[in-house]
C-alpha cells in the first residue's frame, strides 16, 4: 500500500490531522494499535481553547459540540473555602467550550468513517523505516500479516507510549521532564454540576477540582498520593474529600452519587525536542506531556496539527517546504509556554508533600493577588482561553 501521509495513532491528534489533510484531497493511513472500542472508552480532560473549537469546526466535526458542549465565559478559584470568578470573557473577549476529549474522539472517528477514512484498528508492531531517507515506509502485522505502507511522511500521534519519538536517534533527541509528587483521582457522577463552571480548589489538605460533561454528568478530581490503591478511593471517602477541599457554599449545595468511572492518574510535565527529525513529525502527546490543571493537553495537540496540517497543505499544493521546515520550532514555541502555564497552575494549586506552612501561605497569596488584580487575571486567562496559533 502507499499514502501520502502515514499516521500511527488514532487518538485526537492523528485522527484530526487525518480528517484536515483529506479535505484538502492529501490520501493519510491511520495505523492505531487498540481496538476502535478501547481507544473510545478512554476518560480524558473537556476543556477546548477557542483555537480548538474553530479548528475542529474547520475540520467539519463540530456540529455536536456546538449542540451539546457547554460554553464558558469564566471559571471559579478558590482558597480557604472561598472562592472568585475570573472572567474570561471581559478580560480577553474569549470564552472556551467544555465538551469532553471522548466526544470529540467519536466525533472524529465518526467523520473519517463517513469519508471512508483509511484507519487500521489493532495494528500490530507498528514500525517506522527509513525516517532519514526520501523513501519512509511503515511496517505493521494485521491478524498475523505483516504489511507494508510506503508514504512521503511520518505523522507520529502516537502519545506518550508510543514507538515514534524512541525511533528519533538518542544523539539527536532532547527530553525535558518533571513528575509531580501525587495525582489526580477522577470520578464521573450521574449528577447534576455543582456549578455553572469549573471550580479550581487550592486547600492545606489538596487540590480538587469540579467539572462537567453535561446536564446530568459531573466530573470531579481530588488530589491523591499516585500510588494510593484505588480500592482505599470508595465512594463516600472521595466525596467526603472533595466537600473538605471545595468553597463552602458548594460543598453545601453539591449532589453526589455512585461513580460510573473512577481512576487515578499520575502527573508529569514533559517536552520532546526536536518534534521533527527527517519524514517523521511528532505531533501531540508523543511530544509533550503537561498536567491537566491547564487543561492544555488536547489543546496542544490540535496545535501542533494546526502547524502540521497547513504546512502538509504548503508541501503538496505549493511546492513550498517552509511549513514543514519550521514545524518543530513553531509547535515548540507554543509548547513551551503552555508548559509554563500548566505547571505554574499545578505550583499554585496542589500540595507538594515537602511544602512548609510557609509555601502554603505563599499559595494562598497568590491566589488572594490573584483574587485582587486585574492584570494577574487577564494574565491567567489569557493562557487558559488558549495562547495564538
Ligand atoms: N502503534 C499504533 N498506535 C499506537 C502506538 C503504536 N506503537 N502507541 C500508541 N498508539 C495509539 C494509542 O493507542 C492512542 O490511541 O496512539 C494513540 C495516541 O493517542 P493519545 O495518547 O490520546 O495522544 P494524542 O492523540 O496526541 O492526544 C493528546 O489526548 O491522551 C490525551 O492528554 C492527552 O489530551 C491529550 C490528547
Ligand atoms: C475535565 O473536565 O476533565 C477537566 C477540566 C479542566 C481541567 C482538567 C480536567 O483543567
């Protein structure tokens, strides 16, 4: 077989690369190693920068979001059980959409089905060659076969764990990392939202944080050591810890419920460099990892498919290599600041285990700096709402 542009993973970035580049007449492959019903029933953040929203509107799988997604103009901090609201909206014009990672999953799964999108399910050891040649090829097993796609590019969207950014040579790849010391323990509830928009909590006891999917189904974290047994997590205790850490007023007010899902995460902050080397580009989490108290990850993802699409795009229609040229620096650069963002946000919100009672009251400072200052909010929100492409 032979395309184009051959993506190995069927996650947001490669499906959404795939969907941009057909709608410009550039043939892709997707090669995803899980089942179409495993990768669906991953749990992931729901918060879409604007950027994001318009870029899957672009890629014509945003009809259900603009139904079903909420949009938000602020959200709630707190510390010492009180909170205050940021308004995104007075202070950037720009508000974001809370629709979660899942849906935008299926929905893009659904378009490249009705586009009869190429997209090989439980593909087995899939293996990038000849990156550093004019001539890539990947090679998979299928059911006990081993086949062979030809292609001009390499898009690696295969995450974190994926085989892409180990086939970069050591002596050219740069990794950057830091692993926090606790994670982030979720639950979706059957519940109604406990509020309008999102409440980040900081607390002496740890962060949590209230989300939503819909009318009817709440998301909620709390901070949690990361190797805590899921099983000490019951019901009763995650919400009993959820109501220490919140604003008061919710926690009054809050409907719990049995847990449909429950699952510990752990937290880290990492960057590939370079996110490009020969016919391979690096797109989304097999780049960079960033905790999800920015809410960043996805939105980096469709940013580097925004650099990469358009650039892709420039190669086949212009004969013009300067996108693709510049894609590692232009992806990194945004990167970077996410980063920044994400772990400046994860610094100010959670408790680090070796923290003095003085760094607490340096947290809640900040938060009542924050609280107090119009330009340390439109700093905030300015990130949160998504940095320019
Ligand atoms: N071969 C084929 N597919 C693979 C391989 C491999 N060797 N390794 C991983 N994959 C698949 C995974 O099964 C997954 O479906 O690649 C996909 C990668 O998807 P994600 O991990 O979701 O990464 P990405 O598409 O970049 O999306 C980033 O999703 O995971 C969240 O927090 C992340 O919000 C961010 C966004
Ligand atoms: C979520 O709804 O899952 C969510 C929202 C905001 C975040 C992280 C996760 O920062």
């Amino acid at each position: 077989m032979r395309t184009q542009v051959c993506i190995i993973g069927g996650g947001p970035s490669g499906l959404l690369l795939s969907q941009l580049l057909h709608l410009k007449g550039i043939d892709t492959v997707i090669l995803e190693r899980k089942s179409r019903d495993y990768v669906l029933s991953r749990i992931r953040a729901g918060v879409l920068e604007w950027g994001s929203v318009e870029m899957l509107r672009e890629a014509g799988v945003g009809d259900r979001m603009d139904r079903e997604g909420f949009v938000h103009a602020g959200t709630y901090m707190s510390a010492l059980n009180k909170g205050f609201r940021i308004d995104f909206e007075k202070l950037t014009g720009k508000k974001v959409m809370v629709y979660g990672q899942t849906e935008v999953t299926r929905d893009l799964y659904d378009a490249r089905d009705r586009m009869d999108g190429v997209i090989i399910d439980e593909a087995d050891g899939v293996t990038p060659h000849g990156l550093d040649t004019d001539a890539p090829y990947v090679t998979y097993v299928k059911d006990g076969t081993e086949h062979r796609i030809d292609c001009d590019f390499v898009a690696g969207c295969d995450g974190f764990h994926g085989v892409s950014r180990k086939s970069i040579p050591a002596s050219v790849l740069r990794e950057y990392e830091s692993v926090y010391p606790f994670g982030w323990l979720g639950i979706l509830s059957e519940t109604p939202p406990v509020s309008d928009e999102l409440i980040y909590a900081n607390h002496e006891r740890g962060f949590a944080l209230c989300s939503m999917r819909n009318a009817n189904l709440s998301r909620y974290y709390v901070q949690a050591p990361v190797d805590d047994p899921i099983e000490k997590w019951t019901d009763e205790a995650f919400w009993d810890e959820l109501k220490r850490r919140i604003p008061e007023d919710a926690a009054d007010r809050i409907v719990t419920g049995p847990s449909i899902e429950k699952s510990l995460a752990p937290l880290r902050s990492f960057v590939a460099e370079p996110m490009r080397w020969g016919r391979l580009f690096l797109v989304g989490d097999a780049a960079h990892i960033v905790p999800p108290t920015g809410a960043k990850g996805l939105n980096l993802a469709v940013s580097d498919v925004h650099y990469l699409y358009h650039g892709l795009v420039q190669h086949y229609q212009d004969k013009d290599d300067s996108g693709i040229d510049t894609y590692s620096q232009k992806a990194l650069a945004r990167v970077w600041k996410s980063e920044r963002f994400s772990w400046s946000m994860t610094k100010m919100l959670h408790r680090f285990p070796d923290q003095s009672a003085f760094d607490q009251r340096m947290q809640e400072a900040e938060l009542a700096y924050l609280e107090s200052s119009t330009a340390a909010q439109t700093a905030l929100a300015e990130n949160y709402i998504g940095l320019p492409f």
